[in-house]
C-alpha cells in the first residue's frame, strides 16, 4: 500500500514539474505593472496616519481627554489614564510603522528610482511625520533599523529619542532640498493633502521642523537652526496648513464624527477646565468648541471619577462638543499656521529667532479664530483685552495657554504640548490610576516578547516602562 501511495506522489510531482514549464510567462499580465508608481501610495498613508491620530481611542481618550480639553461622562477608564493596550499596539504602534513610516519610505524609495524629486521629498515628510508621532508618545524608539525586515532585521534596536530627532531634522532638510529642485510632479488627485502643490509640502517640511526645533529646545541650543529656518518657506497663512479634509459620508468622514455621530457615542463632552478658561477669557470660541447643555448652558465636566455621580455629570447636563467638530468634513490637522506661529512666537520671547513675540502671539489668536469661522476683527477685539493683551512678563504662559485653546480637537498634539510647557496648569484627573498625567504611552506588549533584547535596553536607557516614566525632552 505505501509503494502505491508512493507511486502517485511521484507520479504527482511529474505531473507538477511538467506543468510547471511556461507557467510564469502564460500566466502574467503584460497589462498589469510591476511596480507600482511612488504616487498612487500618498493618499494611503495620509489617510492612516490622520484616521490614528483622530480615532477617539487615540486622539480621543488619550489626547483631548489627558489634554484637558473633552471629558466622559461614562467609559472613562483611559480617561483616568489606562489605555488599552490593543489601541497601544494596532492603532497606534503597528499603524504608524506599518503603514506611515515603512509606506513613506516606499514612496521615497519608488520616487528616487523615478527620479522624481518631487514625491521623493513626500515620502520623507511621511517617514518623518510618523517618527516624530512615535517618539513624541513613547521616547525611545526603532529608528535606525526600524523597517529593514527586507535586510534581515526582525528585532530593532531602539534609539534614543535625541538621535531619533536628529535622524528626523535630517529627514526634513533633505526633503526641502528636493522640493526645491522641483524636478517632478505630484498629480493631485495622488495626494489628499496638498493636492500636488510641492511649494506647500516645501513649507509643510519646514514648519514641521520648527515644531520639532522647539520640542527639543529645552535639551539643545537650536537657535541657530531655528533661526535660519526663517529664512525658508514655511506656513504664511491657514491656506498652507497640512490638513486632511475629510468626505461626507462614512468610512471616510472624520473619525470623530464616525464614532459620537455615526456611531452614536455621546458619552464624550467637554472639559470643565476648557469651559471655564474660554468663559474667564470672554472667549467666543465657547460656543464652537462646545453646545449647550439640555439647560442652555456651557458646562463642562472635571476629568475622571471612577463611577461618574450621575446627579452632577449626566449625558444631559454637561456639554456635548461643538458641532463644527463633529462635522463629517472636519478637517484631521498635522500641523496648523496657528500653533506655528505660537511657536515662533515662543522662539521670538526666548530670543531664538528675530522678530516681535507679540506680533506672532496676535498671529496665532487670529489664525486660529479664522479657522473657526470668526473674523481678524473678532481676533483683534480679543487679543486687545487686559486678560488676553499680550505681555512679555507673563508672555510664555499666555503663549501657551493660547495653543492649547487653538489645538482644540488636536489631541495628540494638544497633550504633547502641554507635557511639554506646564500650560495651562491642570491636576490629574480624579480617582485616577496613577497619580500624574501620563508622560507618555507605554510600549505595547508584543515588544516585550518579540523584540526583548531591543526593549530591555531601552528600558535601561529611558526608564521605567511606565505611563509616568517622563521622555527626553521632559527632563
């Protein structure tokens, strides 16, 4: 029986290896390209990357809410600061090497073959975005032999969060060099973002660099660098502004909208921090950053509680977010003309780049009340009030403080900055897990089993991996 079983098996792989001969040249379309154009993967890593950032996992539960900015009136656990460690590792980790980092560098890969110059500097701004994204979260992190699977590097090594800057700002200036040689298109419809406008990518990658510039700038003397940066193109206005503005309708609306509109999530609101600076302000961005409650009132909720006093904080008697940000077609910001200009108006206070701290203080308020749909006028009635008027005694925290109001719906970057000035100055949430709030997110675990070598250094070199274990541009 074994010597007929045999038999066919022989008689099987004859039968395959005849087969075999011709296969690949009857069975390939000469229609269909090998290699697909550097372009047509823009819009994919634009999409995931802005859908990572502004799912209410993320951008939601672990950046408006640790910000300050929303509350919850139920489902508050990450809220009081433990996240999931699923959304740690899929929606963030997993989404922004996968997808972000390793596709933008297939696009600067793909784009150099074609010599195009043009989406070559896209695919650096993609990597970059991604890894400034990572290491702002999680500090040290794979950079240098991150993505290289294809070499043989399943375990990467970690780097420290300033060589992962600096491999970032070289990224960036890379990229600026290739815009500016504007040799090759980007086709619009390839790119959600920009539309194939490289004279904005130029300015995105420039302005992206500035963020990064002060971000570091409490461990590094980066005046210098800041300084020459003023002389390149960077954002003038809301119109160049890196923004993805989402369609009409599920599954490419705006992830805020899909989750507390589509999918009926009214548990999130508004923080009564927020509230109650918007109303000491006599800010009238109140009313679009928040609606009413059922009582016609403004009122928001403190962060936290275990078990939410329903008579105090109810789905009815606290506000629910404005509906400008609950729009389908909101936009999902990376990087806004307002926060650039807070930026510089930061760097211009400290004396790191020439100009007037108050001329790009007043900047920012009106770029950001444009952008909710107020006039320069209102900006300027604003600004030109004793609690708002711009002094350079108290003029970093009002900086500050007015960034955090302009990055409204920005979680991520909204909790990022504040981790990284002190302003506005807020208490951790109540009844929470931990006593602070978190300084980062921790590693997911799959790093830990996977890649145990690479963590455990990683570990020895920033600390703790703990939510409180502060990165290195904290200290």
């Amino acid at each position: 029986m074994k010597k007929i079983a045999l038999s066919f098996i022989l008689l099987g792989s004859l039968f395959v290896t005849s087969c075999d001969k011709g296969f690949e040249e009857l069975n390939t379309n000469p229609n269909s390209p090998v290699v697909v154009p550097a372009h047509l993967l823009i819009n994919d890593v634009v999409f995931s990357a802005t859908n990572s950032m502004y799912s209410t996992f993320v951008g939601g539960d672990m950046g408006e809410c640790w910000a300050q900015h929303w509350s919850k009136v139920q489902y508050n656990d990450e809220e009081r600061y433990s996240p999931r460690n699923n959304v740690l590792e899929v929606t963030v980790w997993k989404t922004l090497y996968e997808d972000v980092v390793a596709g933008g560098k297939s696009v600067e890969k793909l784009a150099a073959a074609e010599e195009n110059s043009s989406v070559e500097g896209v695919g650096l701004v993609l990597q970059a975005y991604g890894y400034a994204v990572l290491t702002d979260m999680f500090g040290d992190i794979p950079f240098s032999e991150a993505t290289r699977a294809d070499e043989g590097i399943f375990a990467p090594k970690y780097d420290s969060q300033q060589d992962v800057y600096t491999g970032i700002l070289a990224m960036l200036d890379q990229a600026n060099t290739l815009f500016a040689a504007d040799n090759g298109t980007i086709p619009s419809t390839s790119d959600i973002l920009y539309s194939g406008d490289v004279s904005k990518w130029r300015k995105f990658a420039n302005s992206l660099k500035f963020r990064c510039l002060m971000r570091m700038s409490g461990e590094v003397n980066v005046a210098t660098q800041l300084q020459e940066l003023m002389s390149r193109p960077m954002f003038t206005s809301n119109d160049d502004e890196a923004k993805l503005v989402y369609l009409g309708a599920d599954p490419s609306a705006n992830p805020i909208f899909e989750t507390i509109v589509f999918g009926n999530r009214n548990e999130f609101k508004v923080n009564s921090v927020l509230v109650d600076m918007l109303t000491d302000l006599s800010d009238p961005r109140l009313e679009i950053y928040a609606q009413p409650n059922t009582d016609g009132e403004y009122r928001g909720k403190p962060s936290g509680y275990a078990n939410v006093p329903n008579d105090d904080y109810d789905y009815n008697n606290v506000s629910p977010i404005g509906t400008r940000y609950l729009e389908a077609t909101a936009p999902g910001y990376w990087m806004s003309f307002s926060e650039l200009s807070f930026l510089m108006a930061e760097a211009a206070q400290k004396g790191y780049i020439t100009g007037d701290a108050k001329t790009y203080y007043e900047q920012g308020i009106t770029a950001s009340f444009e952008a909710n749909g107020l006039s320069s006028a209102d900006a300027a009635d604003y600004y030109g009030q004793g609690t708002v008027a711009y002094s350079s005694a108290s003029g970093l925290q009002q900086i500050a403080e007015q960034n955090w109001l302009g990055l409204f719906c920005q979680g991520v970057e909204a909790w990022t900055e504040w981790r990284r000035t002190g302003f506005p100055v807020l208490s951790p949430a109540f009844e929470s897990f931990i006593p602070t709030i978190p300084a980062r997110y921790t590693y997911p675990g799959i790093e830990q089993s996977v890649n145990t070598a690479s963590y455990d250094a990683a570990v020895a070199n920033q600390g703790p991996n703990l939510l409180t274990t502060k990165v290195w541009w904290m200290n």
